[in-house]
C-alpha cells in the first residue's frame, strides 16, 4: 500500500450508496484494501483513504454523490494526503466526468475492475490522479474469475452475500444498469458451491445468492448450463446453511423448476421478491418488460401454490413517461390483487442514455405523481398490515440481527419470511446476532411485527 511516513497502518473508510450488489461490492473493496494492509474506520474524519462506491440508478443519488464530494473540501484542507477514490456504477457511467467536477478526486474505478483498487490506489499516491474503467467485465468462460479479490465477503459473522452473476442481458426502457454493469456473466457453479462451503465453515448459516436477473444464471455459461433451480438445491444442501435468500428473479424468466427447488429445498426461505413495476399493459410494454400483467399475476399464483406460506415483495415505478391515470388504476389493481408483504415504490427518475430518458412525454406532472405514489403507499400497507396481522398468535424462526435501530433495549430479526421482528431480550440481554429462535408474534404493523421470546423448550 501507500508508504506511510509515520509507519502507522494506513485507515480507509467506504461510503456505500444503493443497492445490496453495492453493498457487496463494498465489503470485497474492503477486503482487497485490508489484504493489502491497510485497516478499516468507521470515521471518515480519520481516514486517509475514502472510497465512495456509487449508484447510478436514481438522479438524486448522483446529486447526493457530487454534494459530498463538494462536502468533503474542508476535510482535505485539514487532512492534506487523504486520498478520494469513487467507484462502482456513477464512476463506471460518468468516467472522467467525476474529476470534472470533482477534481480532488484521486481514483475513479468502475464496477468491473473493483479487484485493482490497490493497485490504482498506490499508482495515484505515486504519480498523480488516474481513471481507470473497464468496457466489459472478464468472462467466466475465457478462464479469468468473475469475483476477484481475497475471499467471499461477509455482511456479518452469520449473513453473507454471493454474487452468482453479474451484468444484465435484458433491456428495461427505465434501466441503466446494463450499460455500467454489461452483460450478464454467470460465475462457475462449482466455485459458488465452494465459496458457500467455505463461510459455512467460517460460520455463516445465512447466504443470499446475488444478482441483476438471478433465473437467467447459467445461460451464458459454455461448458455446463446449470439453472438457478439446480444452485439453489447446492447451496441449501450445503452442511451448516439454515437460510438461503436471493434477489431478484424477473418475472419473465420465473420458472417452475426455481419454485420446485424453493419447495423442496428446506433452507431456502419462503420469500419471493418480484418486480412488478407497472400493473398497465401498456406501460409494461412502454417499459420493455417482456410480460404482461396476467402472465406476472399467474407466476406469482403458481409461486404461492407451490411455496406454502411465501411472502412476496416487490418493486414498483410511478409516473413513468406517459402514465395515464387509467395505467396507474391498474397498478393499483395488480398491486391489490398481489396483496404484497412490502413494496419498495419509486418515482420515475429519467437516467441519461435510457430509452425512457429520451420519451417524449417523460414528465408526467409533480402533483400528479405524488398523489399517485401516496395511494399506491396506502394500497401496499394495507396489505401489509393485513399479512402481518396474519401472523400474530403464531411462533416464528427468527435469526437475530442484533439491537433495533431505533431502541437498543429491543433487540430485532427475521423471520424466514424476511419479516422483521423487535422483541425485548432475555435478562442477559441475549440471545447474541446469529442466533435463531422462536419468537411468538404479539403484534403486527405494516413494516414489522412484534413478538415475545418463547418459553417453550
Ligand atoms: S432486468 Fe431490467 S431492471 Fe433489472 S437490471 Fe436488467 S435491465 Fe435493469
């Protein structure tokens, strides 16, 4: 790493914005940079090097982005040496643009050579700023590894992330990922099968298997195709994992053999997270989905069907370009008719080079959408609330994750269904993250429920 004159380790610190696959690529930075002998902070006002590992997804995160890099002047004033690196999707996508406007920044990597941030680290530190983004990512099949760096990163000691593949061959009007992601890149089945053994034995119980389009993996592997269905069977197979997640399937490419092996798999849990994104015909089309809102409503019943108790999420648009109010009625509907555990909703944010940026008639009024987006909010916790009201009286499995964010005396989990508990600990104020327990479910709101640890043996 950077010499350091005072012969101390040198501290980084990373601010991660967005999605869970950023998050994860956060903690391999962190583990390259840690490999490479330097230590981790929690305070930036003590680190010598901050990364910023970006999202692209929304505008306001590029506003939010450049307004703390803007932020950051005083600090480098104080701290002249402390190093500024940007990654991930806005640095894959805005390129020497980021200097542009931020011309202390030192380092710009994007989201395919993550592996080379100490490396161009030390090239800065040495000779002056450098920017270094990759068109595409390496192949799998050409030899060279897909999840470079030390070892599989870990969000905690229980739950890990796996990055099954990356990259997006589908082309969603509204979408920018596959042009700052490329196409999609399956990791080998046997490395992800290893890597998931490997935090068993490290004591991970929990795994969450990543990617942009998680049932399309495998396709573009040349020498074995093996479907998501046959991974999910591996991984939950494998000794000492209790939970396997995964996010996020298209509903296009939902296919029986992934329900099957969620059926009959026991450790994979009873969650689905499908994007619906618009509950108009139309709309869907406008958006280059490739189904239809009948087609999505019979995936998600033939889910139901096969998974018994699975509780479905998803993610939703208003206001996308040319949205009429008889479009958004039907999103209302088909998001009424899903009865949704949660949704994650959005506004419409035009990302520059989609083709939704380019529509003509791309602003649908402000007023307008924010009515919308508050009726679409009221729909979706009614059938929150409903479906967690479902749940009380009943024991739940929940892994705990720790203190409550809100109240330390509480501690908070997740029940198989991703639901998240609070329950007040035991005298010792245990039990510890990691552990599982029944909780019995007491109360239900639209976001959580509450519960109480069971005395039973
Ligand atoms: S499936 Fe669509 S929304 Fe998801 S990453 Fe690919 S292009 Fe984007």
């Amino acid at each position: 790493m950077i010499p350091d004159p005072r012969g101390v380790r040198r501290r980084f610190h990373i601010r991660t914005f967005g999605c869970q696959m950023n998050e994860h690529d956060s903690e391999r930075i962190a583990d390259l940079l840690v490999a490479d002998g330097m230590e981790a902070t929690d305070d930036p006002d003590q680190a010598d090097v901050l990364v910023f590992n970006t999202c692209c997804i929304r505008e306001n995160a590029d506003n939010r982005l450049y307004g703390e890099l803007g932020r950051l002047k005083p600090q480098l004033d104080r701290r002249p040496g402390t190093m500024v690196a940007v990654a991930g999707c806005l640095a894959q996508k805005d390129r020497e643009q980021v200097r542009r406007k931020a011309p202390h920044v030192d380092v710009v990597f994007g989201t395919h050579n993550i592996e080379r941030a100490p490396v161009l680290l030390r090239q800065a530190a040495d000779s002056g700023p450098v920017v270094e983004v990759l068109e595409a990512p390496v192949t799998a099949d050409c030899g060279q590894t897909t999840a470079p760096g030390p070892g599989p990163a870990r969000r905690s000691a229980h739950s890990a992330w796996v990055t099954v593949q990356r990259g997006c061959d589908n082309s969603c009007a509204f979408c920018i990922v596959p042009q700052v992601r490329g196409r999609e890149v399956s990791r080998p089945f046997d490395e992800l099968v290893a890597e998931v053994r490997t935090l068993a034995g490290r004591g991970v119980s929990e795994v969450t298997l990543l990617g942009q389009n998680v049932n399309s993996y495998g396709r573009d592997l040349t020498k074995r195709r093996p479907l998501f269905a046959e991974l999910l069977r591996a991984v939950g197979a494998v000794e000492g994992i209790r939970r396997v997640r995964f996010t996020s399937p298209h509903p296009k490419d939902l296919r029986p053999e992934t329900m099957a092996a969620m059926a009959e798999t026991p450790a994979v849990c009873e969650h689905l997270h499908l994007p619906l994104q618009s509950g108009s015909d139309r709309v869907l089309k406008s958006m280059r989905r490739g189904y239809t809102s009948a087609r999505y409503l019979e995936r998600l019943a033939a889910a139901r069907s096969a998974v018994p108790d699975l509780a479905v999420t998803t993610d939703i648009i208003v206001g996308f370009p040319g949205e009429t109010e008889d479009d958004f009625a039907e999103t209302l509907a088909v998001a009424a008719e899903a009865s949704y555990d949660s949704a994650y909703t959005f506004v419409f944010s035009p990302r520059p080079g989609t083709r939704a940026a380019a529509m003509p008639d791309r602003f649908v009024d402000r007023e307008v959408v924010a009515e919308r987006f508050e009726r679409l909010r009221v729909v979706v916790e009614r059938s929150a609330l409903a479906r967690h009201r479902a749940r009380v009286g009943r024991l739940e499995e929940v892994l705990v994750e720790g203190p409550s964010k809100r109240d330390p005396a509480v501690r908070s989990g997740r029940t198989r269904q991703n639901a998240l508990v609070h329950f007040v600990p035991d005298a010792r104020g245990g039990p510890a993250a990691g552990a599982y327990l029944d909780v019995h479910i007491t109360q239900a709101g639209p976001h959580h429920l509450m519960g109480e640890l069971s005395t039973a043996p």
